[in-house]
C-alpha cells in the first residue's frame, strides 16, 4: 500500500483505513498548498488527512476521544453539520522575534453527534495555514455532557513514509535529553539512561520533527495547552503510525473537564524547506490573545547570575554542609557555614556591579533562601519557604544596592517539584518580592512531583504552570520555569511568562556527558517551536578543569566560544542570561561586547540556513534600530557560508563586526580561540563564514554614515 | 491457649508467639492495676503485652515498621538500652471538661538496633497509666536513616478473647457510620454500604470500644495524629488479633518521613468500669501541650446557623438551580436566584437577632460564598474562592449589623475536598476574615481529595488539618473541621481547633435513615476518646415532614426533644450548636432556656453512669461557677434512673431544673413530649429521672439561698 500511494485523500480513504468501505462524507479546507480532508469512516468513526501539494503529510488517520465514563466519543459518530471559514489578520506581540504577525487560514469546523446514546456532540476544529494545520476537539455545553474525565485520546498521525525523526523519550517528567536522530523505524528510548520515569521504547515527546525523503520537513506538536496533559507519541516502528498518549495523573486518568472545554491544538507544521518551519507563527496563532491591556512592566533583558560559579563546583547553592535539616525547626544561624556559599552579599554585590558596567538588566541569585542542605532528590515537602534568606544573604542591603546600581535583582524559587508547599507559599512569596522590589522570578521544578503520583507534563501541574503565569501576571511579575512542561505557544496569551528551560540546556555540559555540538542546531526544531528557552548561552571558559580540577575533571562545554555568542541569535529567547562568572568575561571583554550589545526584542527575523541537526544561521533586526545581528551555528562539523546580506536596508551602510572561530578552533581541541574583525558592508554584500567544528560566528551589523 | 491462659506474661511469652522458645528480655512498666512488658523474642522480633491486674488486656503482640527501602524494623533487633522513669505532673487546658489535668505514668523506653546492617536505631517508648497504655515508634537522629518511607506498620493489638467490639467500617474516607455492635468475630462490612471508599471486610476504625466477657472495658485509639497517615485495624476474626493498617497515599506508601521523627502513640485505655473510660485524659495526656502562648482569644461558644433549614429543604445553600458553572468564568449576578437561598442578608440578620436576643455568641452561615450550584461530587478542583459572597449577601451590611449586635459571624469554608484549591486560597480567605471580623470558620471536606489518589485520613490529609490548624491559630482563628480524620487529642496543642466533625452527627437525621437511639450513647466511647464533636444537637422541631412534607417524608431525628438537650451536657464540646431553626426555638422558649444556660467550659465533669450502646449519664460543674448541668440519654429502651447528687457542694441548696421527657414521651411515637420541672436539692438529694424510649433529660442546678 505504502508504495502505491494515491494521490487524492478520497482515493486514500478506500485504502488500509476503511478497507473496501465508501466513506460517508469528506470535508476539505486549504491554505496554499496545505490541504485538509475530514471524513467519517462507514463505521461512524473520524478521520483526517494532511497534504502539502501532490505529497501526503498526514495518512488517513482517526480521532477520538475516550472517556472514563465509557460514553466519550471513540464509537461511531454522525455528521450535524460543518462550515468552513476564511481568517486573515494580523497582531502585534508584546515581544517577539517580528513586530507583527499574520494570522491566516481557513477553517474547518465539523460538529458530530453520536450515533448512539446519549448522543453527546463533538465539535472538531481544523484550522490550515499555509505552513501547517492545527485542530482540536471541543466539547460545547450540552445537558448530556458536563463532568467528564478523558481517560484516552485517540489522535493518530499516520505518516506516509520512514522519516527521519529527532526524538526525545516519552519521560513524564523530563525533557532533558539529547536528541536521537533515526528513522521511525528505529525509534528506541530502551537503552537511553532516564532522567526521571523510564519511558515505553517507542513513546517519544513533541515538538517532533521529521524530514521525509521526499523534502519534507514536518513537526508535529501542540498549541495552548492548558487543563489537560502535555501529548506524548506512540510510534508505530512498522506503519510510521503516530498516536497521542496522554500524560496520566496519581490515578491513570488524563483529565478532568468540564463542558464547555475544549483540547490544546494539535500541530502539523508542513514546508519543503527547513527554514519554513523555524519562521512559522502556526503555534503563536493558534494561541489566544493576552488579556493584559497594560504590559509596559515586561521588559525583555538579559542577565547574569551567582549561578555558573555552582555548576562548576566554584561555589555551592547551600550554605552550610550539614544534611537532613527541617525547615521549620532550623536555626540558620547556628549552622557553620561551609566557607563557598554563593549567594553571599560580598558575592552577589559583585555581580550587581557587573552588570551594572556592562548594561545587563538584572542579576540573578541562587542559592539565596533556606533549604539547599538536603533540597533534592528527598521527595521533601516542607523544602523551602522562600522568604526566608541564609544569613549571609542581606535582603535589604542588596536590595538598596541594586536600586543604587539601577540594576534589578531577580529572584528564585526551586520548588524541588514540591509544588503543594509552593503553591500555599506563592501568596507570601509575591507579597516578599514586591516588597523587595524584585519584578521576574526564575522558578525551578527539579525532582518528583508533590503531589505524589502527578507528573511534571500531566493535567495538574500544566495548570499549576499557568496558574502561576497568570499570578505573576497580576502581580507584574515576569517568569521563567525551569523543568516544566515544554511550552506551547502560551508566551502569546501571558506575555509575563519570558521563557522556559524545559528542556536539556548548557548547564549539562558542566555535569554530564554535556550536550554534544548538533544540540543547539536541533533544539530551534524542537523544543524552541513552542516557545523562548532559557538555554544559559554565553560560557566563555569553555574547559570547566580550571574551575574545580578535581571535580571538573575533562568537563567541558561542546561548542567554540564564538558560537557561545552566535547562540543568543540562533536560540530566541526575550530573556537571556550571560551565564559565565565576571571573571570569566573580563578576560574577553571584547568578545562580550557582543552579548553586551545582542538585544532580546527583534522587528524582524530571517532564517538564512538551517538543517536540523547541522546548521543554522539566522540574522535579526533589533526592536526599533536599524542594526542587524548574525548567529550561525554548526554540528561537529566545519563549515563554510556565504551569507548574502540582502536583508540589509538597501543603501545604508554598515559596520558589521564579526564575531568568528579562530584559526584551528575546535570545539574540543581549541574551543576559546576566537577573532574579531571589522568590514563596511552594504545589502549588496556577501559574508564569507567559516564555522569551526562545533563553531559558530556571531555578528552585529550597526549603520555607519557613508 | 485461650482456655489455659496463664496469669503471668512472661509465661505468656512462651505461648502462642514464640511457642518453645525462649525470650532474650522482659522489661516492665506499671501503674496501679496495669501493668506492660516488653520483650525481644528469640527471633529479634520485639513485642508487648498489657495486663490489668490479673487480666490480659493485649496477649503479647509484636511491634515493627517496614520501610519502602527493605530496611525498616520488621527484622530482627537487638536491645541497646533501657529505662524507666516516672512522672507526675498537672496541667490546666485552655478549656475542657475539667479544671486541671494530672499526667501521672510510668515511662519504659527500650533502645533497639537493628542485628543486621545497617545498623539503624529504633527506640520505643511506652507510657503506663493507670488507665491504661500508651507507646510510640521513635526513629532518632542518626547517619543511617535520614528520609525514609514507612510502608507498613505492624503494630499487633492480640485480645485475648472474643469480645464485644463497637465499630466502623475502615474506609479512608469517611467516619460518618453507625456503630455495629458485634462480637470481634462476626465484624463484617460487607454489608454496609460505604459512604466513600469500600473497605476490606474485617478492617474497623478506632477509637474501637471493646468489652470483654470478664468485665474489662478497652478502647484502642491513637494520640498526637500528626504527619502520619490514621490507624485503622484489621481484624482476624478466628484469634482476635487486631493488626494495624496506615491509610495510603495515591502511591499506596504510607508516610514520607524525615528522622528525628515518631510515629502517632497507640493507646489502650483499661478499666473495669466504663464511666472510667469516658474520664481518662491518657490521650489528652499524650499530646503536646500548647505553643500558644496567648489564648484569651479563644472562646468556646455556642452558635446558631443558616444550616439545619437547608438540611430540612427550605432553604438551599445555592443562589441559583444552574448547574454546570465555572467559578473564574461566571457572572453570578446574572443567575437567576431560586427564590430559596438560606443566606440572604434578611435571614441572616434573622439569625443575629436570635442569637443575640437569647444570648448565643455566634452564627454561622453556609452558601454565603459562590460556587454551590454544583460543588459536590464532581471531583471538581477550582470550586470554591472562599472570598466572593453571592448577590444576596451583603459582607460589609452583616458584619456592620452583627458587630451592633454584639454577635459575631463564624465563616465557612467548605473545600468540597479540593484542597489544593483552598491551600492556594488560605491566605487571602483569612485575610478577608480578618478584614470583616470572624474568628472563627468552620471548614468542610465533603468528597473525594484532591489531590487526586489521597484519602481524608492519609498523611497527607492529616497535614493539612494540623497545619490549617497552626495557620489559624496564627491568625487568631478559632476551626471547627468537618469530614475530617477523626481526632487525637491535638486540641491540647492547638486549643483553637475546637471541635471536629468527623463522624456521623445530627444531620443524618434529616436525609438518611437515620441515627438509631443508640448511636449517642456510643459516640463518648468511640468518636469521643479522640476529641470534642460538632455533633449539633438541640433539634425541637422532631419530625421533618413539617418542614417540607413532599422532600422530608418520614424523616425526623431519632431522640426526643429532651434528649436533644441532655447532649449538650453528654458530648462534650467547647462549641456547641443550637441547630435548629429559630421558629422552632420559639415554639418552646422553656426547653430552650436549657440550652441558654448550659455552659460550654466546665471545672469539672463526672460520668455517673455509663455503658456504651445502653446510657449514659453525665455532670458537669460550669467554668467558675457554683452550678452543676446534667445529661441523661439512653438509647431505644425507657430507663430509670436514681441519680444521687453527691457531686453537689455539700450545704448549699440549689434549684435543679428538670428538662425530661413528657409522660408517653418516645422517639418515634411522642417525641416532642417534654416536661419541666423545678426542685429544690441539695448534695444529700437524690433525683428520679425517667427516660422515654430513645429519651432523655437534662437538668441544670443553681445555687439558692437558704
């Protein structure tokens, strides 16, 4: 069948799917060459079809939806009625890589009934862009239908061949991996070490993507996820079938729902180049507009922080090193301090005054409140109360001393995953920060999940992350979650939420086997299609022995320092952090006049190259500026480019000053060996690049007068 | 064996348990008739016995925890040390039954290491009263064991023979049963329907209430419930061997626990006579006394309450007969009212002038805050805020109309058990307590948890009581907690945690079948023993048709009237509910003077006759006064009773005023038949008290001049 595939879905529709059956009915909707094909079998049950021009994206796939009450809608169904609508619009984000988006498809709403009693209905919602297609299931308000539990969704998606897949394991609770690159056929999380729960062999995570052999690039993910479960995917190593599988709660359920509800948007992001799928704004648009009228206290920035100098066993995040402590019953003062607690107000001020000369935003501390003696790996509830500072942290001096420097410090609240206690504590720890003027939180969410039995990725704690954005929201406050679920687009609706990490940053280099050089080169396929990450770029000191030899020992990070600094384009994110340690940067002040200058709002971008997995070169026009930056990144291997700089404004001149791999550079061999130089370029210039192994070039193009 | 007993335990200890064998060690404690001993089995197994006088009370009975790590104390051990001390002090509660309470026992605590590696420790402390025993696990502070998980606990309650036991069903999640009456051998649930969880057929709660055949009068409960899940026991019925089962949380664990830690004490309080029983203080004794340092805001009290109407279907807690709503997404202004809400700000003030009228401190009003319309059993987390009041009930009018009054408002927070959603509510909920002046709330935890997968009476649950417990008392609020685990005696430590619920009250009257006449002379022997009751007695208005023929239709509560005021004085409680409707009050303002008068604090009590599932009489002396209040119930049979007045101050005259039960009076058939009586007595006196069948009287003395 895979070999004689028809051209037209309703050919298709007599085929493996519907054996020998006529179908009932078949909808389409299209945006460009993206086509859609809703049908209902013979036997009543849903079914949907992707293409993109002549070539098949999605097979003929089913829909459904269990439920615990055995009455969802994964019977056969009846067709009430459907329409289709034309949407083309365009909105400003607050912030963003462009300054403006369009919002442009056409819409396929079909509502069915069950055939069967109580004849609950369904309404399904295709949305087709000219780069993809997002759905979902709503569920309207009707008497026959208000409580429900969903125990499965039944969303398949059948794809045509065995494409080549970036994956990451289904682990409930962590995304912290590298990725692994091979066809469906040979997906196989079994012997991939887990971070936190052993995945199924074949259950992967999403953003997944694929690239077919026929040039197709295709991701698969969701939009808006709020109250229900992050999407894991079941493959079907044989067929290349894909199917949904939830993230279960305590007690194997998926979520519980009240009508009207509706699910997060699956997505399918479609284009024969690769760059396509790393411009789509498919996932943005299918998330709601934010309801914050006034925004002018989110600020996009970037940071440093007494953070690098503990991975890199410089310093600690506890204060002292005795072990098992109870929160309540400690007195911190009488603990004998361990001699290299980070976040020491000696520390900290000299942080504060980094950023202060070199025009960074704000500084974050970890490391600064009470229970880092025994904080992890204990499934401890009573962990932290985060209002409560070590003792030689002073709150209020720091506090005026920031304000003095016109710097912001941000504040830090590692939950340990016990989220019950962070949640009866937010209230104070909002009304702490306000009252010490800090205005962004870092939020961390590192073990297993309190309440036990939940999953970082399942129905409750995706609610406990958004709760927490709209909180924030109402206190102006920005956020950053690290180990959350991955993000979804939400950044649209809660501006406030800067960034995630949710997934395998730099800091693995300083403690794992590290990230190896394609990483970063994936990621903007993956993990970024949902949303900004706090990656952490920026480590100048590469080989991590001259920080702690002992324990650092062979420690490095997997990249040349040039493309430490390419990564603050390659990788968006409105918040990003110059991760190194002052004394790192002072010994490269000129190369950190690029992080110093990088802005973290952009009018425009463009994505000049890319092939996940190998390269990626982007350029970005700064918010309201006429000046341009360059990220390029390759794998471990080297690489040339020519960039054409036709992107530039015509007729303005520039100085771009690029940023590059020094001669014999490598990632592992000669990773710090970098040159600066400085060319007068116009929009009728091309840009020779030589990308080191692991290398990258980074490049600031600002106006000159002629 | 059972037959052969042997008077000795250490004869004992070569019986059954360690048949052939003999014991490594016997140690021993005592006071007056009871006596303990403790001894390592040749195995290592260590194990107990209690004896009163000459009589078995517990046949030797192993001890021993299990641990998630395989490395807990059901293996064998051996003794480290050993002591024993004495103790005899006073100490005044913040308000109780009596003036002042003696803790007068013998302490033996036995240090234990494990034989095998790791070595850890394990003390156990037991504590002998004269009324019986108490002993706990105690984990120490020590390198081997810093977080562990306790998977069982193995705690053997051996009887020596088949006695007469009052019990419950063992479900997780509910206590609100009548009592079986059966012997140890013929427990069996498994025909009784279950309120929320099915039990195990032979698993029963505590506080069970046993009576053997040889005239021993044994209840086994625990004391200090804190951070560890509520005992229930198994029962084998062919030995009589009680064997305790912990409530699990959503994993089936036990309690995460962090060492220095202890488990809750087991206790088992003896006597020969059951009036004995209800005045033991041993759990009272075993609980810590109180932080607090400053209590005069704590004020046992009596209240009415928009409450019964809407048990009796005239009044209903919603606002509107929508269902289906959503707390952030609903305008409960545009609901259309249903003509019936019990708290509208008319009734309401209806109440405040009762109360204040006839000298009651508070009232109480439930359906005030939105979110009625559908809050039970859904399963439903964002239920309740706890702070927005619906359209009909004016805050800031009530607070300013009851504070003229001179009445306060008791709040209510029913969580409908999603107690992640009032956890993250908590502070904002106290804080608009605070801000409209109530000081106390009653809490409700009707339904299945959530978090999803716990129980009412897990370790985690039992957190959350004791912390709710700590955050009002920090506050200055006083908690009475419905459909909570039972108590163990914790209001000596928080002394504002004045009353739980947590069995079956009063209310099913009105919409089960019932509670039998009985069920009130049980409850001091069972429910009791752990803590005062919101059991909201007072109800006039005896057969509920009359309050709504169609929805009522024979229902009524199965006492007399002058049962209902005999409660009062029978189930001890510092707060005390006047429940029924005002209306009804005034039918009969000359039974209600009793209830006017009868105090909630009390110098002294004394248990004049008893015999649990049979009667009970009880007196009491009020709070710095010379008068004396007395209660007499029995359950469905008349009774006589010749009650000598010896308690009495012997040469002063009083008025007792005599509330019985009208001649023909009964539970069903004439239950509103009361009369009352006036009698001058003196301590020489004695007082004939007639009971109806499933009556009772009620009888206040007051000093007369000569």
């Amino acid at each position: 069948m895979r070999n004689s595939l028809p051209l037209l879905f309703l050919l298709l529709l007599t085929t493996r799917q519907w054996a020998g059956a006529q179908t009932q009915s078949a909808l389409t909707a299209r945006q460009d060459k993206v086509s859609l094909t809703f049908a209902l079998a013979p036997d009543g049950r849903p079914s949907y079809a992707v293409s993109y021009g002549p070539k098949p994206v999605v097979l003929p796939s089913r829909l459904g939806l269990a439920f615990a009450d055995g009455q969802g809608f994964d019977g056969p169904l009846t067709l009430v009625g459907s329409d289709v609508k034309d949407v083309d619009e365009t909105w400003q984000p607050v912030w963003g890589e462009v300054k403006s988006i369009r919002n442009h498809y056409q819409q396929l709403t079909v509502r069915l009934r069950q055939s069967a009693p109580p004849g609950r209905l369904l309404t399904l919602v295709f949305r087709v862009f000219a780069d993809g297609v997002g759905f979902r299931y709503e569920l309207p308000a009707q008497p026959a239908l208000q409580y429900f539990t969903v125990q499965d969704e039944k969303t398949e998606f059948n794809l045509p061949a065995n494409h080549k897949a970036f994956w990451i394991p289904g682990d409930y609770d962590s995304n912290e991996y590298t990725y692994s690159t091979t066809r469906l056929s040979e997906v196989n999380s079994a012997g991939i070490e887990a971070i936190q729960l052993k995945s199924a062999p074949q259950r992967v995570q999403t953003p997944l993507m694929l690239k077919s052999d026929d040039g197709l690039y295709v991701n698969i993910h969701e939009a808006a996820l709020v109250n229900y479960p992050a999407m894991m995917l079941d493959v079907d190593t044989n067929t290349f079938g894909l199917r949904s599988h939830l993230v279960p709660d305590a007690l194997g359920a998926k979520a519980y729902l009240q009508a009207p509800e509706h699910t997060p948007w699956r997505t399918i992001v479609v284009a024969d180049n690769a760059p396509a799928v790393l411009a789509s704004k498919l996932i943005l648009n299918l998330n709601e507009p934010t309801k914050l009228t006034e925004t002018s206290w989110i600020r996009p920035q970037k940071f440093v922080g007494v953070w690098w100098e503990m991975h890199v066993n410089k310093a600690s995040w506890n204060y002292s090193d005795v072990s098992n402590l109870k929160l309540a019953d400690t007195d911190w003062s009488k603990l004998t301090p361990n001699g290299h607690h980070g976040a020491n107000t000696q520390n900290v001020k000299r942080y504060i005054d980094f950023a202060a000369k070199y025009g960074l935003q704000s500084v974050l501390v970890e490391g600064w409140n009470v229970g880092w003696e025994d904080w992890a790996n204990n499934w401890k509830e009573e962990v932290f109360d985060f209002v409560t500072p070590y003792p030689d942290f002073a709150v209020a001096e720091l506090q005026q001393y920031a304000q003095s420097k016109g710097v912001k410090l941000m504040m830090h609240h590692e939950t340990s995953s016990s989220v019950t206690n962070y949640e009866r504590r937010q209230d104070a720890a909002y009304r702490f920060m306000q009252g010490h003027n800090y205005d962004a939180v870092k939020t961390g969410y590192v073990g297993r999940i309190i309440p036990r039995g939940e999953h970082h990725d399942g129905q409750w704690m995706v609610n406990h992350y958004v709760r927490t954005a709209q909180k924030t929201a109402d206190n102006h406050i920005m956020v950053d979650m690290h180990e959350s679920v991955r993000p979804t687009g939400l950044h649209r609706t809660y501006p406030n939420w800067l960034a995630n990490e949710a997934a395998r940053g730099n800091e693995f280099n300083a403690w794992s086997s590290g990230n190896p050089p394609e990483h970063e080169t994936i990621l903007p396929f993956t993990r970024l299609m949902g949303g900004p990450m706090d990656y952490t770029p920026g480590i100048f000191q590469i080989k991590l022995d001259d920080w702690n030899p002992e324990r650092n020992k062979g420690k490095q990070v997997h990249t040349t320092l040039a493309k430490q600094l390419a990564l603050y384009v390659t990788m968006y994110s409105p918040l990003q952090m110059a991760a190194d340690l002052p004394e790192a940067y002072e010994q490269h002040l000129d190369a950190f006049r690029f992080i110093q200058d990088v802005p973290v709002d952009w009018d425009d971008t463009r994505i000049l190259l890319a092939e996940p997995g190998d390269y990626l070169t982007t350029v970005r026009k700064a918010k309201g500026k006429e000046e341009w930056y360059l990220g390029a990144i390759t794998d471990e291997n080297a690489r040339r480019q020519s960039v054409k700089l036709d992107f530039l404004t015509p007729g303005q001149r520039y100085e771009a000053t690029i940023y590059a791999d020094g001669k014999n550079a490598s990632w592992n061999n000669n990773p710090m060996a970098y040159q600066i130089r400085r060319v007068k370029v116009d929009s009728r210039s091309t840009l020779p690049l030589a990308l080191a192994p692991g290398g990258g070039a980074a490049v600031s193009f600002k106006p000159v007068s002629k």
